[in-house]
C-alpha cells in the first residue's frame, strides 16, 4: 500500500519557476477581435486578392527543396 500524504506540508518552491517568473506575461483569459469594417471597394479588392493567392497556391510550381536536389544529384554521379 501507499504512504500516505501529509495535508499540512508545504509545497517545495520551484527555484526555477520563481526566477524566471519575471519574464512571464500575464495574458487575459478572453480574446477580444473585432472584425473591421470595410468599405464595399475594400471588400472587393480583398476577395479579389484572396482569389488571386488561392490561384497562386493552386497553380505555382512546386520545386523540391535545394538540399533534395543537391543530394539526388551527388546520387547520380
């Protein structure tokens, strides 16, 4: 069976956590975002540049990392 815990000890202090507390932020618990409001204009030319980077991102060719072919270069000799 088990030992049991003693209720009235107190808790070893982490030296480590209490040095560095200092750098810690306090963060707030809730995110507050608000969207913008955007003119008709601006939400045209958003939806605009969000088409022209999905065609981007779809269409633009992928080239393997420079490493990759270094190595399959130095393979074929």
């Amino acid at each position: 069976m088990g030992k049991k815990k003693n209720k009235n000890k107190k808790k070893k202090v982490n030296a480590k956590k209490e040095r560095y507390a200092k750098f810690r932020k306090d963060k707030p618990s809730t995110m507050s975002f608000d969207v913008p409001n955007f003119t008709p204009e601006q939400q045209m030319q958003k939806q605009e540049d969000d088409r022209n980077i999905s065609l981007f991102l779809r269409n633009a060719p992928r080239y393997p990392a420079r490493e990759i072919s270094e190595r399959k270069m130095k393979s074929k000799r």
